[in-house]
C-alpha cells in the first residue's frame, strides 16, 4: 500500500508541475504575443514577395515548397522569379523562340508540379522553344500589363505574350487594382462591401464557436483549430457535389467571382459594378496590345472555364464571347477551352472532381493536362 501511495504521490507531483508550466507558459505567451495567438499566425512565406513596379510576384532562384490546401509541391524559380522546371539563369536575349506565359493562379498551377502544370507541359511538347511562365496568384490584366513592360523595360527579349485571362480578372479588377497618384499600380484589400461577397466559399462544415478554455488559453485554442482543420478535410472529402453547390459555397451558382459570366444580378463588385470592371479590363489589356505591338511582340489569349461555368453556364460563355470579340485584328491566336471542357463533361458525369481539386476551383493534374491539350493542339 506504502509503494502505490508513493507511486501515486508522484504522478499527482509531476501532473501539478506539467500544469504549473503549461500555465506559466501561457502567461508568457500572453505577455510576449499581446496582439494575438503567435501559433495561429500566418506563417512566412519565403516563396511569395512584394514587389514596387507590379505589386507581388515569386522569389528569383527559389528552390523549396509551396502549399495549396492539402498539396505540398516542389517549386523552382528562375532568376527573373518566374516557375520554372529549375532554378536556372534566364539571359535578357536568346536565340530561340521566346514565349512568355501569364496569368494568376491558374497559369501558375497551384498545387502542381511544374512538369504537370500545362505551361510546364507546353514547354515539354515545343523543346526549342525558351517558354517562361511568369504568372502569378491574384494577378490580372492591370498586372499582366504592368509586369510585361517592367520586364521589357528591363531589357527581357520575347517573341510572343501569351495571356491566360481567368474568371476572377473582372472581380480583381473591381476590388483589388487602383492606381494612386503617382500612377503606380496599388494591390488593396479585397473589399467588396458584404460578407456574403467574401471571395473565401462558405466551408461545408462550420467552424464550432469556440469553448471558454480556448479563449483564454493559447495552446487549446491551437489544437482546437487543428481538430477543426482535420474535420474540415475528411468533411469535404466526404462531400458530395450537392453539398458543395448550396449557396455561397465553392461551386454553387451564387459564388459570385464566378457567377459574372452568367448572371448580372452580382453586387460584389465594387463601385464599378460588373460592365465597368469588364471596360477597366478590356483597356488595361488595350493598353498591353499597344505595348507588344510597338515592339513587334505577338500577342496571344487564352480562356478555360471554373466550375460554376461547367455547372450554370453555357458552351459559348461570356467569357469567351468578350476575349473573342476583344481579339479580333489583335491576337495572333485565341486558344478558346471551354469546348473541349464541355466535351470531357458530357463524357464524364463526375467531372469537377476529375478536372478540378475537390473542394476548389483550380485545376488538378488531369485538369492541367487537358488545357494542355488543347494549347498545344491549336499552337502546332
């Protein structure tokens, strides 16, 4: 009996010292981190910077990993701080055909590799040619234009732009992009003036209301959004299309970054409203046309469907009807997607999740490889 009240003794001695220290160390924590909780701080992104002529761009000569929802992939970038299939230097002039890829998180491919990214891809199939990738995540046709004259102001040689113009360039254009007055491109907030325009879908498994434990405590309030992250994942794995279609979440009809080209009921843009942000679009990228054309550089566009387009929309798009028209005496070739994507749709009823990351609007491997297709098909 001596033996276990002394075994017991000293369980209860460590147990009072391991909550002493939890304690003490809470109180630390919140005497250094008055501002907030530091173990749900965003954490620093070495790939991803700022930049004072076009407003963020990629690390140059970045060699490490980036993160897209559950996705960790290996991410190269050249020495102008392009994606890249190596870090490699990048000479201002070369004697091969030259091609300059842009676009926002699309033409960056979240969440894959750069061998199966269809930039990545295109590069493959044409070898003699240099292709370079410069596009970014939130980029848009004021980026594209300011990025593409810093470079060629810089003294970067290329024969030909190709611009992938994405779904969210109007809401981007609307909400995020202003010049001040000094003319210099200003990336703001995202401020759409309603929370039901959040461009962060409705999640399929709300996230409880926190218990009093985790208000006042650092580390249970930690484990409590890990046991709310991990629930997250399994809940929308297990998700059916139906479930992630209601309103506001990521593929219903009312997701309104998405819902432009089909509806014009959308007020989540900005002061300028829909047909204004398509003109401030449609004239950045005059103003790109303009550029290319003083220097005899080709210009080309592309454009591919999100989701909400496969689901709601139509064949012959808005999007595609605008960039069509807008093309015409401009582009050298207009690579149109949306056919071959409604192609693969009426051949495979499962399609969002065959084409696009589950739970998200980006395309997945096999998703790259199809745009790819059609790219690479339409380019020979």
């Amino acid at each position: 009996m001596n033996a276990l009240w002394k075994l017991c003794r000293i369980l209860l001695i460590n147990l009072g010292l391991l909550l002493c220290l939890a304690l003490v160390a809470e109180i630390v924590l919140h005497i250094i981190y008055r501002g907030g909780n530091p173990f749900l701080a965003p954490a620093k992104n070495e790939l991803r910077v700022r930049d004072p002529h076009y407003t963020h761009g990629l690390k140059p000569n970045f060699n490490g990993f980036d993160a897209w929802g559950s996705n960790t992939v290996r991410i190269f970038t050249n020495s102008l701080g392009f994606r890249d299939a190596a870090v490699r230097d990048v000479p201002m002039a070369t004697d091969r055909k030259r091609i300059v890829f842009i676009g926002d998180s699309f033409a960056e491919s979240l969440g894959v590799p750069y061998e199966e990214s269809f930039i990545g891809l295109f590069a493959q199939a044409f070898p003699a040619f240099d292709v370079l990738n410069a596009g970014v995540s939130s980029y848009a046709p004021s980026v594209y234009y300011e990025k593409l004259k810093y470079f060629l102001d810089a003294g970067l040689k290329f024969d030909e732009a190709v611009v992938y113009i994405d779904i969210s360039d109007i809401q981007d254009e609307a909400t995020l992009y202003s010049y001040d007055q000094n003319g210099v491109l200003q990336m703001g907030l995202f401020q759409t003036g309603s929370d039901e325009c959040s461009p962060i879908p409705r999640p399929p498994l709300q996230r409880p209301e926190k218990q009093w434990w985790e208000k006042i405590s650092y580390m249970d309030e930690f484990l409590g959004q890990m046991r709310y992250s991990a629930e997250l994942g399994r809940a929308i794995g297990a998700a059916k299309l139906e479930d992630l279609s209601k309103s506001r979440a990521v593929y219903s009809r009312d997701y309104a970054r998405a819902s432009w080209t089909y509806s014009e009921n959308s007020n989540c843009y900005g002061a300028l409203g829909i047909e204004a942000s398509i003109d401030k679009a449609k004239k950045q990228m005059d103003r790109l046309y303009e550029l290319l054309s003083s220097r005899g550089i080709a210009l080309s566009v592309g454009v591919y469907p999100w989701p909400q387009q496969l689901l709601y929309d139509v064949e012959n798009s808005r999007q595609a009807r605008i960039w069509r028209e807008w093309c015409a005496g401009k582009c050298r070739r207009f690579f149109n997607h949306f056919p071959d994507f409604f192609e693969y749709k009426a051949q495979d009823p499962d399609f969002i999740r065959s084409l696009y990351f589950w739970g998200d609007f980006h395309f997945n491997g096999k998703g790259n490889a199809l745009l790819a297709q059609g790219l690479i098909k339409n380019y020979e």
